[in-house]
C-alpha cells in the first residue's frame, strides 16, 4: 500500500485478555491484519492488556485493576489514587456498579485530547462509554459492537433470584450510558445480522448506521491436523464457566447423561470460580473424572486441544457471533451448536444445530455423532469449507479500513 493511503488509527479497548472473552481476540487479529495492509495502529487498553504482534504499538491506560483474577473487587490503598477518575471507579465498584467502560473513555479522552495531529480514525471496541463523546469532537470515531450488552443482562437477570437480581441491575447500570452512547456514533460496526437486528432494537441504532462485518479465524493456529489422532470419546468446549449466557450447566448436565452409557470426557476452555456455580454443579453431578477445565494455554496449543478433539460444541443460550464456534469449524472439528442468536447464521450448515438449555437433547446428540465416525467427518468437513469460504482476518481488515475511510470522508463533508 503506498504511504499516502496509509490510516493512522487509534484502537481502543478497555479491557483485552487476550486468551479468553472476544475483546482482546478481536483487537489482537485486527491489528495485526490492518498493519499487513500497511496501516499504522496504535492500540489504547487498560488491565488485562493484549498480546499484540509485530508491528502494532501498545499504550496503556492504566484502570486501577479492581477485577484483576487473582485479586477481584481489591480496594487500593490511598497511595494508589491518581485522580477523581480514580475515585469515581472505586466509587462505583464499592456500590456494586461496573465502571470500566466509563471511566476507561474518561482516561482515553485525556490523553488523545494531546495527540489530536496523530490519528485519522479512532476505532471503539465495544466500550460505548461517555468519554467517547469528547474523543468524536477530535477525530472520526468507529464504534464496534460485537452483541449489545443488554442482552447479556436480560439473560443473566432470569438466572439471579432475591438480592442477587438487585445486585446484578446495579452491576449492569453501564448498559444505560451505552444506549445513550450508540445511536451517536456512525458508523457501527457488527459482526452478524442477528445482533445488528438486536443492537437497533436495544439501542435505537439506525440500522443504516450498521455494517455488518464478520469475524475471523487465525488459520496459522486453527486447522486440521490430519497427523494427529483424535482422542476417543472427547468433547471440548471454549466458554466462560460462570456465565449462565454460555450454556455450561447444559453441557455439563448433558455430559452427565451421557456418560451412563458411553466412556466420554469433557474439556472446557476456562477457568471456573473454585467453589462457584459451575464446580458445585460437577460435583453434584459426580463429574469429577469426565470434566477437566483449562485455562492460559496458547493458541498453538488451544487449536491443538480442538483439532484433537471428536466433537466440539458451543452451547450458548444466546452469541452475537462466535469465535469459538469459527475456530471449531476451522480445525474440521465436528460442532454442536444452540440454534439461538447469530450462531445459526455463522453455522449455516456445517454444525448439527440444538434447543439452546436443552440437555436431553443435547445429550442425545453427542450419543449419535459419539457412535457414528462417518457423520462426524461430514460435519467436521462442511465446517472446515464454510471457514474458508467465509471467515479470514485479511478480508476483515480489508473491509474495516473501507469503514474507516468512510468515517474520515462523511466527517470531512460535514466540516466543509
């Protein structure tokens, strides 16, 4: 790409683990295909922040990193504050409020308001919070929603009883200031017609404020390994334990099911709370010796796990997308997916689709693909050719840098 039509772009995040949760992912794969093309990127994340490859700059933005995993909802000593916006995100924790996508545009606001001259274009990953409108006065602003948080929220609020409902409307309140936040930004970048339809129904954003651009798949990490046996009886899972949204308990108590009939083992990629929902219900299961969790492992060895595995599922209740249910299918892995959500849409064809929160009929699919090797090397076939017919992280960055410059372009026509 010749220099002059090279982009200058700012990506922000507020929170970026790279190996679990879409955010830091989607910023890692992202950043690294817009620097192949010969754009300049420069990521802005606070705690935990991402792996990034050659090429990309990282700035941090310090939160005070209340949620860190091994000290969560800390209380800082005194020494520690910085400054008001300090306070208001201990503030808002301690009155069980969630205040990084906040306080994180707060502290992203301050510091591009002194770099007004470096950046084109900045780019939102899903953080919506109200700093974003000061960054917009600056620069032409990218917003990205990959599924709009409400819908987390209604899920997780059907799940909570008595106080912990009353805690979880508090701990969700940011969704509020998102709502408010979307329909001002434009353009919108989505990842799937099923959460565009739910982001203009949630958060009143114009539907021809939205661009629909599909995720990837980092193919140097997620494919066949023909070279490798794949091991008897064994299902993988890529899903955050604890949330009722990823359908664990599902398949957890479809494992149950069917490990009264045939020897199978369950992996699942996360790490759960010890003593929390998902530990007590192997327990009370009697899982112990068919579950095992895992968590910190690299790609290399994540796409190893799936290749090797017989069957993979996705058991959502709900999914804006679904990277892991991608990178299932790019390794010719056989996929069990909910039919809820985008994951239809992802799918198509190539995933035996199931109830979302049904484990009986879960379970009496794993049974069938369980005892029939013929069926699991057609899916696990049709998956690997819908992958690369449609999901790659070159395509996405291409299409992301056309958004790009349409932003510049409808800004540059308004000043005018």
């Amino acid at each position: 790409m010749a220099g002059a039509d090279a982009l200058r772009v700012a990506l922000l995040s507020y929170r970026s683990k790279p190996t679990c949760g879409g955010q830091g992912v989607y910023l890692r794969h992202l950043s690294r295909e817009l620097v192949a093309l010969g754009h300049r990127v420069e990521v802005f994340s606070g705690q935990p922040y991402p792996e990034l490859d050659e090429g990309v700059i990282l700035t941090k933005i310090p939160s005070l990193d209340l949620y860190n995993d091994d000290h969560p909802f800390r209380t800082p000593p005194l020494r520690e504050f910085r400054d008001w916006i300090d306070a208001l995100e201990v503030g808002t924790m301690w009155t069980a409020g969630f205040p990084e996508p906040l306080t994180f545009t707060l502290r992203a606001y301050r510091e591009l308001k002194k770099r007004v001259g470096d950046f084109d274009v900045v780019q939102d990953n899903q953080t919506l919070g109200y700093g974003l409108l000061g960054i917009q006065k600056l620069f032409p602003v990218v917003g990205t929603i990959h599924h709009p948080i409400s819908v987390d929220r209604r899920i997780e609020l059907q799940a909570a009883k008595g106080m912990k409902k009353l805690s979880m409307r508090r701990w969700y309140g940011f969704v509020r200031m998102q709502s408010h936040v979307a329909p001002r930004l434009n353009p919108i970048l989505t990842v799937s017609e099923s959460s565009l339809a739910d982001i203009h129904r949630d958060f009143s954003v114009p539907q021809a404020n939205m661009r629909l651009i599909p995720l990837g798949v980092d193919t140097r990490y997620f494919h066949p390994r023909p070279h490798l046996p794949r091991r008897k009886g064994s299902i993988v899972a890529v899903a955050s334990a604890d949330s009722p949204m990823k359908g664990v308990a599902t398949l957890l108590r479809a494992v149950a099911k069917l490990a009264t009939e045939r020897d199978v083992n369950l992996t699942v990629v996360s790490k759960p709370t010890p003593g929390g929902p998902t530990e007590k219900l192997v327990a009370e299961l009697s899982l112990h010796d068919r579950v095992r969790f895992v968590h910190g492992i690299s790609d290399t060895e994540l796409g190893e796990l799936i290749a090797t595995s017989e069957i993979s599922v996705v058991p959502s209740l709900y999914e804006g997308f679904s990277l892991p249910a991608v990178e299932h299918m790019a390794c010719a892995t056989p996929l069990v997916a909910s039919r809820t959500g985008a994951l239809p849409e992802v799918v198509g064809d190539a995933a035996v689709q199931v109830a979302p929160g049904d484990a009986e009929e879960l379970a009496a699919v794993l049974r069938r693909l369980h005892d029939s090797p013929r069926e699991r090397e057609e899916v696990g076939r049709r998956g690997y050719e819908r992958v690369m017919e449609r999901y790659t992280w070159n395509v996405v960055a291409k299409r992301t840098a056309e958004t790009y410059r349409e932003a510049i372009a409808a800004r540059t026509a308004g000043t005018r």
